[in-house]
C-alpha cells in the first residue's frame, strides 16, 4: 500500500498515514487504491492548518502520483489479462493441432500391452546396438513369450505380438507387461506401445494437451515419439 506524505504536517485516517506529497512504499501486500488516495486527501485538506494551506503545486503533485499509481494499476491488469488470454489462445491451438491425430497409429511410453484378438505393437528405445529381446508376461508375472529382435541400431525398435504364447498357443485377452533388454545385459530399455489417438483435449498446466491412446489412456502430447 502507499501513503502520501507532507512536508510540515502529517494524517492518518482508517490505519493510512499521509505526510507532504510524495508517495512512498507501505507494507508489502498492500496496494493504495483510489479509495484510499481520496481519504488521504480529504483527510490532508480537512486537517490543514488554515494559515499554511496546501498550495496549486502540492496538490498538483499529489495529483499528479495518483495519476501515476493509477495508471500503473491498470498497465499491470492489462498485462495480466493479456497474459491470460494468450495462454488461453495457446492452449486452444494446441488442442485444434493435436485433433489431427485422432485416427492415426502412435508410439507413447508404456510398460503394458493391451491384447483383444489382434496383433498389437509397441517399440523398444535402443540406446546401443546390439541384440534386443522383448519379454511379455502377464498379470501373474509369469513369461508368456518372448520376442527376439535380432540386432538393433541405436534408436527405436519397432516390434508385433499376435498374441499367442511360447507355445503358439493364442492367450486371453487382457492387459500384459512389456520389458526389453539389449544384448543379454540386465539393463532395462524403455519400451512403447502402438496404438490409435481416440481423442485430445487440455489437462491443465501441469499436463498440458494430451492425447486419448486406445487401450492406453491419456498421454502427453510432448510424449508422443512416433505417429504412423
């Protein structure tokens, strides 16, 4: 908040203080408002010792500031404002961008393959090239198959499952884990899933515009690593 201040007398009125006619900081947190400006000067102009008045150039001087503050305060709403409603147009944008995608095949980080009847895909991120395997399992931890994808440059992988077992044996439908390795190493490699954008929309600041992945779910669009 602000105060004004005079050179030879000094006001206060509901907790302001004015003294002479420069404004100066108050706590911080606190904002003079119009309001404020005018009961300090109604306060100054009804306490004035009558033989020493203000003179034209104080009160142009007071008037001048509040002019001042004023037109600050307003600078910083509207600043604000813009701010906010650039964000906005952004987000809007990014949403009307992403709704491209709905339809088509893409890569996103998962550590699960949904299997309903049909082959699904995924992908597997080699860091150095070499011998890649691909371990599924499912929801008991038990090793289901394993997918052997020879050796592999550095970068993604991509890989099919047609769901079926070590055995060949087709197994039921549901949601399986997916781990990678490269050349025999213990080391684990981030894996992906393929799958089709179903839908897009905004998930607030800390998300951002995501992406609805069939048999995945929603998934940053900075996320995306791939779109087939």
């Amino acid at each position: 908040m602000s105060a004004v201040t005079n050179n030879t007398s000094s006001y206060s009125t509901s907790g302001l203080s004015l003294t002479g006619s420069t404004v100066t900081s108050t706590p911080t947190g606190s904002i003079m408002t119009q309001s404020d400006f005018l009961q300090l000067l109604s306060t100054q102009l009804q306490n004035q010792d009558p033989t020493q008045p203000m003179d034209n150039s104080q009160m142009a001087a007071e008037l001048a500031q509040f002019a001042t503050l004023s037109t600050t305060q307003d600078i910083d709403t509207n600043i604000q404002s813009l701010s906010s409603n650039l964000s906005s147009g952004m987000q809007t944008s990014q949403v009307l961008s992403a709704s491209n995608l709905v339809g088509k095949q893409v890569l996103v980080p998962s550590s699960t393959l949904a299997y309903s009847g049909s082959a699904v895909g995924g992908a597997v991120n080699v860091s150095t090239a070499g011998d890649v395997v691909v371990t599924i399992k499912d929801s008991n931890g038990n090793t289901v198959n394993t997918i052997d994808l020879g050796n592999q440059q550095a970068g993604l992988a991509q890989f099919s499952w047609n769901g079926t077992d070590s055995s060949g044996n087709t197994v039921a439908n549901g949601t399986y884990s997916i781990s990678a390795n490269n050349g025999g190493t213990s080391t684990a490699l981030d894996t992906y899933a393929s799958g089709a954008v179903t839908g897009v929309g905004y998930g607030g600041s800390s998300t951002g515009t995501y992406v609805q992945v069939a048999g995945i779910g929603g998934v940053p669009l900075a996320q995306v690593a791939q779109i087939n």
